[in-house]
C-alpha cells in the first residue's frame, strides 16, 4: 500500500557448483607399502570405501602395482538399473535421499538406468559385500528329530562329537 516501506529482503539458497572432478572416482596405482588404511587416510574416506569400491575382502594389504579405484567421498557407488528410485536406493543402502539428489545433481534428471552415482555415506548390505558367504541349510540326520535344520554357517569337532549351531529346530 502507498507509503508501505520494504523492510524485509529475501534470501536466495545459492547453488553451490561442484566441479566435475570432485565427484569423479578415480584411479589409483598402488605403490610399495600402500595398505587400505593408509590409502583411506590420504583420500579422506573410510577402509570400507576403498574396500567396497574394490571388491577386497576384510584385509589391510593391496598388491603393488594394482589398480583400486577411490572413490571422492566416503560412500558406494552404485549403478541404476531398471526401477530404482532415489528413495529405493536411500533406503537398500541406508543413505541420504536428500544427500544423494545433491551430490550427483538429481534434481532436474532423477535416476537414468545405466548412471553411475555415489552414494555419499551409503552402507553396502552384509549379502553384497566382498567375502560374503550365503549361510546353506543342511537337513540334519538324527533319530530324535528327522525334520531338524541346521545353517552351514559354523561347525566344530571336539572330544569325538561334532557340533553346529543350528537354527529353527
């Protein structure tokens, strides 16, 4: 209205442009005495990243001369594939929704099946990662109970006996 004076302003959110390098993985020649642990204190990422990224098992040692991939931040990368949301992904890897769309610039594109994306923070699940072994189940032999289970998990041999921890008995 007339005489009104414009005492408040308004804030913009600014876009803060990351350069293409930042999110890039990259590839990195082990030298003589690198381990994960050291290569993860110079990247600035978790063991688990390196590891991940790398399909190495729970070891510290990295051949010399081999290729690992580092990723730029902590976190997986991951490849779309047909019928993943942005909150699909979140939550298989216990991830970021918001984190997600802002560090590979989702927010006009979204998902496209075939895009490689970090997932800054992400967690791989226990079935995913490197070493994993499926637990089997065995139909076990006794004369108490023919219809027993056990997992193929662990077992031992002590005294004479055989044991395994057995599950849904």
């Amino acid at each position: 209205y007339a005489g009104a004076t414009e005492s408040s302003s308004i804030t913009k959110p600014v876009i803060v442009q990351l350069s293409e390098a930042s999110r890039n993985i990259t590839s990195y020649a082990v030298q003589p005495g690198d381990t994960v642990a050291s290569l993860a204190a110079k990247y600035g990422i978790s063991e688990s990243t390196i590891r991940w990224a790398n399909n190495l098992k729970d070891t510290d040692a990295v051949a010399a001369g081999s290729t690992l991939d580092i990723l730029p931040t902590t976190g997986i990368a991951y490849t779309v594939v047909d019928g993943d949301t942005i909150q699909k992904v979140a939550d298989k890897y216990k991830a970021n929704v918001a984190a997600i769309t802002t560090y590979n610039d989702l927010e006009i594109q979204g998902l496209k099946t075939g895009l490689k994306v970090i997932i800054p923070n992400g967690e791989l699940p226990t079935n995913e990662r490197p070493g994993y072994v499926a637990p089997v189940a065995v139909r076990a032999t006794t004369t108490t109970n023919s219809n027993a289970f056990v997992t193929g998990y662990s077992s031992g041999f002590s005294g004479g006996r055989t044991w395994f921890i057995s599950a849904g008995i």
